[in-house]
C-alpha cells in the first residue's frame, strides 16, 4: 500500500481550497537503469475528489506529471465541518483514497 494523502482543506468565506500531496513515483517509462533496460511506465491515471460525497473534481493524467504530485482546487459553498475525499488509480490498478475535514 502507498503512503497517504496529505490532505489539507481550508475554509475562507463562501469556499474552502484544498491542497493534496500524493505519494507516488509517477514513472514516464523512458527512464533507463544502472543495466541500461527501460524502466516500465508507472503513473497516476485518474484523480477524483468528492466534497460529503457528491463529485467536484475529475482529472486524467499521464506520464508528464511529477513525482509526488501536489493537487490544489477551490470549492465554492464548502464550510468547516465538511469533508473531502480525494482517490486516484494508477496505470497498475493500484488505488488510493483519503479523506480530510476542512478546517
């Protein structure tokens, strides 16, 4: 399992932001190793966040993404108390989600 999210969710006025840094080693699969053998691609594919459970965010990634991505998006209408979930599935079928309250 991959490490968490850290995810933080600030309420200002009539929207919160929120700021995700995901753990992962996001691969292109251009890189070579020590041996000179292309190392397989590796990448977050898709990001979707839900604020109290109804979808606000959907995104599709590839292999020109950072390692450990930082995420950052505003939600109108979102207060202290609410929460935030934020998934991604990788090009691996592996699969992440995190929840956070905003503040």
């Amino acid at each position: 399992m991959t490490d968490p999210m850290r995810i933080r969710a600030q309420a200002a006025g009539d929207k919160a932001t929120v700021r995700v840094l995901m753990s992962h080693e996001m691969e292109t699969g251009q890189r070579k190793d020590a041996a000179g053998k292309t190392i397989p691609a590796w990448f977050i594919q898709e990001v979707s966040a839900s604020w109290n459970g109804k979808p606000v965010l959907t995104a599709e990634w590839g292999t020109s993404v950072a390692k450990n991505p930082f995420l950052q998006f505003v939600i109108k209408g979102a207060k202290a108390g609410d929460k935030i979930s934020v998934s991604w599935t990788d090009n691996r079928g592996e699969k992440r989600t995190d929840e956070a309250t905003v503040s």
